[in-house]
C-alpha cells in the first residue's frame, strides 16, 4: 500500500499534472525514439522549432494532404499564386511551390512510397491531436525529391543539395545514399558549398552491417547518423566506421512510427528513421541559438551525447546517443510519463470502467439491509436468552 502511494505520488501525480504541457497526439505513447532523446524535456521548455528555419528533406518526396504534414510542408509564396508556367521566383523551378522533383524534372514532389512521408513525420509531424508529433513540430519541410521508389539514380543529388542551398535550407536531411566507390565529384562540390553556406548536412549511415558508412554518410561535412535499438543497443543492421559520428533511434524489434502516404502511419526501422531525428534536433539547436554554425552544432552533439557500448567514441555509435536535452542546456529530466499517456489515450474506456465500480461501490454502500422477520416459535417454559 505504501509502495503503491509512493509511485503514484512521485510518478503518475506530477506527470499529470504536467500533462498540458506535452503533445496531444494519441500516438505519441509509441514514439519510443522522441521519448529516448529527451524531444519531451525539449517539447515542454518551448523548443518546437521555428517557423522560418526550413529542413530540406532530399529522399522520395512527401504525402502534400497528410493531415500531420500539410501545415509544415514549405510553401514558395513567390510561386504560391498558382501554377502559371511562369519562373515567378527566377531560381531555374517553374511553379515551385512545394519543392522540386529532379527525378521527373517537375514541380510535383508527391510521394509514391512513403519513405519521404515517414522521414519527414520524424522531423516535424504537426502537434494537432492527430497521430504523431515530430521533434521539430514547428519547423517547414522543404520536399526534394531524387527518389521514386527503393532507388534512384545519384546523378540528381548534386543538383538536389544545389536547390536546397538557393531556396535558403537550414538543414539536410538525407535518408539516402549509396556504397559506391566515387568519386562523385559535382556532389562534393555541393556538398562543401552547403556546409560553407552555414547548412547542417545529415545523412544515413547505411543498413548493410558490416559494410562501411555510405556515400553521402562518409562525407566530412556529413553527420553520419547510425541507428540503435528501443534499449539503446546498437542495431545490428547498422552500418559501422571512422565517420559514425552520433546514434539515434532507428529500431529493430520495435520500429519507429511516422506518418505514412494517404494520410497513414506505419512502423519501419533502420538508419534512415534514425538521420532525421538528427535534423529535428539540430533544428530545435537552431531555435536555441540561429547563429550556431555547422562546426559548433556538430561539437554540440558530440559533447552532450549520451555515452553507449564501449566508452568514449566507437565505430558503431560515435559518440553515442543524441541527447536533445544536453544539446538545448536543458536538465536530463522527463516531463511525459508513458503511463500517463497510456491512460489519456485510453481515457475513453477507462474513465466509464472507473465511474462504473465507484457507483457500484456507492450503490452497495448506501443500500438499506434488508430486514429479517423474526420468526418465534412458542415454548411451555421461560429460557434466557
């Protein structure tokens, strides 16, 4: 019994209490990788992104009427006036409004896959009440698309970073890359162009354990992100080398849930789920401070991360997990409690199960007794009783 008050005094009161101050979407209770970086802690001290600060998501595209994406999805508002066949903005893209697909060479970054839409979720899913919340809820995705499906070709990404660095990207999130040799040398270029210009340029390490880091992972002006596990671990598909820089959730067992083409929400797992949680927080950096450059975001990553395997920095996690608090100088403290959570978003069957025993309680406890009619039976002789 005291055990029992004990918890829910030290645990269950005090994160309901601060429940208002945490998302509102249902789903939120299976965002293990938002809770293991401390994107709550973040959440609930305001770091939410910024409006202006624009993450260019460079992979399959993304679902334009998702009702979790559809408000952060980046909008040219010189072009927004309607698709008039007209360079409105004079940067190369006809009418592009929400991005530009360089596999079709037009302005329709829709997503046939869903790898673009489940990336993009991780980052800045809408805090609206529906599905999930990104690390990021308040930043713009910016859609560029080079894939349409599994692959594609890397002749395009050069031009891809190109137009992520005209339409004023902040940040580069790349779930995409390949473990060819190279040399690759017009997307070095770019590459090296974004990082001068003050971008964040983060990439996928790979999936193919134990291959090496892939290209444009292994790029020195690349955060190269691998994945680990719900208990932390290294995921056993995640690609190891000198360049894995930080880790962060990308599942195994238990995958990352993010928002899915035709407005669904699905589970999926690997280094690519794990490079945005990247981009989300170097976003909320950004919010902190918007004149940290790439050096000094990247120093502050590796500093505050949260130490896994072998101590100090390893091949397979860098330097460990990223830690969303120690990035923003917030304390390690969680501010949502996944019980808690649980019982919100089962509110609506709990709460009736509950008013349903008090009033049984109630109902028991205020019942008159029923009455015993005595029964006597007669006797020739007096006895005591």
């Amino acid at each position: 019994m005291i055990f029992g008050f004990l918890f829910l005094s030290s645990t269950i009161f005090p994160s309901a209490m601060a429940y208002g101050s945490n998302p509102n979407d249902p789903l939120v209770i299976d965002q293990w990788g938002w809770y293991n970086i401390y994107a709550d802690t973040a959440y609930s001290n305001g770091y939410r992104g910024n409006t202006t600060t624009i993450v260019a998501v460079i992979d399959t595209g993304i679902d334009l009427d998702h009702p979790d994406l559809i408000a952060n999805i980046y909008t040219n508002s010189v072009e927004a006036a309607g698709v008039d066949g007209v360079d409105d903005d004079s940067n190369g893209y006809v009418d592009d409004i929400h991005g530009w697909n360089f596999v079709d060479n037009d302005n329709d970054t829709s997503d046939h896959d869903g790898h673009g839409s489940h990336c993009s979720g991780i980052i800045a899913a809408d805090n609206n009440g529906i599905g999930v919340v990104g690390i990021a809820p308040d930043v713009k995705i910016l859609p560029i698309k080079v894939i349409e499906s599994d692959s594609g070709n890397m002749d395009v990404l050069d031009e891809a970073i190109h137009y992520a660095i005209t339409m004023g990207a902040d940040v580069i999130s790349m779930s995409i890359g390949t473990d060819a040799a190279g040399p690759f040398p017009e997307i070095n270029a770019n590459l090296t162009a974004a990082y001068a210009a003050g971008i964040v340029l983060v990439a996928a390490a790979g999936n193919e354990y134990p291959d090496p880091v892939i290209y444009p992972a292994r790029h020195s002006a690349v955060i190269a992100v691998a994945a680990v596990t719900k208990s932390n671990e290294h995921a056993s598909y995640s690609n190891y080398g000198s360049e894995i820089e930080i880790a962060a959730p990308g599942g195994y067992f238990n995958g990352i849930i993010s928002t899915y083409n035709e407005s669904n929400y699905v589970n999926s797992i690997g280094t690519s789920m794990a490079t945005p949680h990247v981009a989300g927080v170097v976003a909320l950096m950004l919010q902190k401070n918007s004149s940290m450059t790439p050096d000094e975001i990247r120093q502050k990553i590796n500093d505050t991360a949260i130490d896994l395997g072998t101590a100090g920095w390893d091949s397979l996690t860098g330097e460990g997990l990223i830690n969303v608090a120690g990035c923003l100088d917030l304390p390690m403290t969680h501010s949502y409690n996944p019980i808690v959570g649980w019982i919100f978003a089962n509110i609506w069957w709990i709460a009736p199960l509950i008013l349903g025993f008090v009033l049984l309680i109630i109902y028991y406890a205020l019942r008159k007794p029923k009455q015993v009619k005595a029964t006597y039976y007669p006797s020739s002789t007096p006895d005591y009783y």
